[in-house]
C-alpha cells in the first residue's frame, strides 16, 4: 500500500494520506451506520457535546463537535473499517511491526456552518505510552478543506517529542502563541482516503464554516506490548488485537488479567457483605 515516498514522508514530514483504502460501497456503508448511531444517541439523550474547554484564540463560544466513543461497540461495520486488509498492510509498513493492538475509536461530528475548532495538541498527553509507537488513523467519510474544518498540522514536530502542556484537566493543548492553529499547514484529504500520523505531532483543525457536516472515524493503535505509562483514557476495547500476535501475552499476564477479573468479579459481594 506504501510507497517509498509515503514512507519518507511519514517518517520526515510526521503524516501521510493513504488512497484506495475502500471502496466506495464501504464509505457509503460506513456512513449510513455513522449518522444512524448519532441519531440513536441523540435519541436517547446522551451528551455528545466534545468542543475543547480552555483559554484559546479560535475558540468560538456558539460552537460545537459531537463525539462518539468505542464505535466498534455501536455497529460491526466499524469494525471491518478497522480491520480492513489494505489498511492494515499499509500499516504494518507505517509502525514497522505486524503486530498491531486497539487502543481506542471515535467519531467526530463538526456540525454544519459551527464545527469547532480543535486547538493544536499532541495525541501523546491524553495517553502516554512507554515505547510511544501509538498512531491516530483517521477515515475521512467526506472531503476535507480548511473551510469544512479538516485537520492542520506542524510537520516535522513530531520529531520534538513530549512538549509542554497547557491544557487543564482532560483538556490539553500545546502553547497557543507558539503553535497557533493559523500558522498550521493544512491537510486537505478526499473521501475515503485515511490520514496517518503518530501521537507526537502537533495538530489541530479549523471550524467547519461550510454548509454540510465533517465526519471523521478514528481509530488509535500502538505496537502490541507497549504499554501506558499512567492508567489514564483506559477504553473497554484496549488491547484488541487486529494484526498480528500479542507477545506479551505469556503465562504471567494471564494470571494476571485473571487475578484482576476474579477480583472484580468479587467486588459486589465484598458490596453486599457490607
């Protein structure tokens, strides 16, 4: 799926835009099952309010995105998007390793004409990994400018490694007057096609100021047996395997896993005792 220019510039550049991934019956499946799971969640009544909290120049107080997470648990389609073939060759090429593990999914909405901004951040703050192989794969379910809020980046950043964070709470940006979402360069991406990038490039993305929605499914992954540095954005989909193998997963961290089921498994009777 990579050429050797796609994997130059991921290397060098911190990002690359893959074609051909699906076809144009799976984005269409994919955004049936996309839009039907946020209606069901409106629905229901659920918050889906995701707009970044903090003190930053683009931020726009009528503003929203809304947000879905672990969507493999909402439909299969999402699923065979996460586990298709082309994708998953590309890759294996990308983070160098065939074994390649779930952390999280997610859907991002920016609404019509009022799509939030996203301040630049790095994906590292939110989960830090000890080996920092943990990349963000991106679908695009329409095409992406800057005037429909599509993502901005600082190339080479990645490069940097952790910066300093000047979020609050959950919420974490870079410095805003070094790494203003203005001075970002663009990535404009098609429909269908999938951007790459791993978890220490500095990224953002602009308001959706046009008049259709802009829709993304996520999905974040990191080399099998590396490991969180802090029990922190812990997902009940995390450790899901969708290529290769899980080395990790010898005699002891069975016993492991089975120690921590059996003592959750206890918990409500220690509950009721009480």
């Amino acid at each position: 799926m990579c050429s050797q220019e796609q994997l130059t510039q991921y290397a060098e550049e911190g990002y690359v835009v893959l074609s051909d991934v699906y076809s144009q019956d799976e984005i269409s499946e994919c955004q049936r099952e996309y839009d039907a799971m946020f209606e069901r969640a409106q629905k229901r009544g659920n918050d889906l309010e995701a707009t970044w909290k903090g003190d930053y120049s683009e931020k726009k107080q009528d503003s929203s995105v809304l947000s879905i997470h672990n969507v493999q648990f909402h439909s299969s389609t999402f699923m065979k998007m996460m586990l298709n073939e082309k994708l998953g060759v590309a890759l294996e090429q990308l983070m160098n390793t065939p074994n390649i593990q779930l952390h999280h999914t997610k859907a991002h909405v920016k609404p019509a004409l009022k799509g939030s901004p996203f301040p630049t951040h790095q994906d590292y703050q939110y989960f830090p990994h000890e080996n920092h192989s943990m990349i963000a794969v991106m679908v695009h379910l329409e095409d992406a400018a800057e005037v429909n809020g599509c993502i901005c980046a600082y190339p080479k950043s990645h490069k940097l490694g952790p910066l300093p964070d000047h979020g609050e709470g959950k919420h974490h940006y870079c410095d805003q007057s070094e790494y203003p979402v203005a001075k970002a360069t663009p990535i404009p991406v098609k429909q269908g096609e999938v951007l790459v990038f791993p978890y220490f490039l500095v990224h953002g993305s602009y308001p959706n100021k046009s008049s259709t929605p802009r829709r993304i499914l996520l999905f974040q992954l990191r080399e099998a047996g590396d490991e969180p540095t802090s029990a922190i954005h812990l997902s009940p989909g995390m450790g899901l395997m969708i290529r290769g193998i899980n080395p990790a997963m010898d005699a002891d961290i069975n016993k492991r896993h089975q120690k921590d089921s059996d003592d959750t498994a206890a918990e409500p009777s220690a509950r009721r005792a009480m």
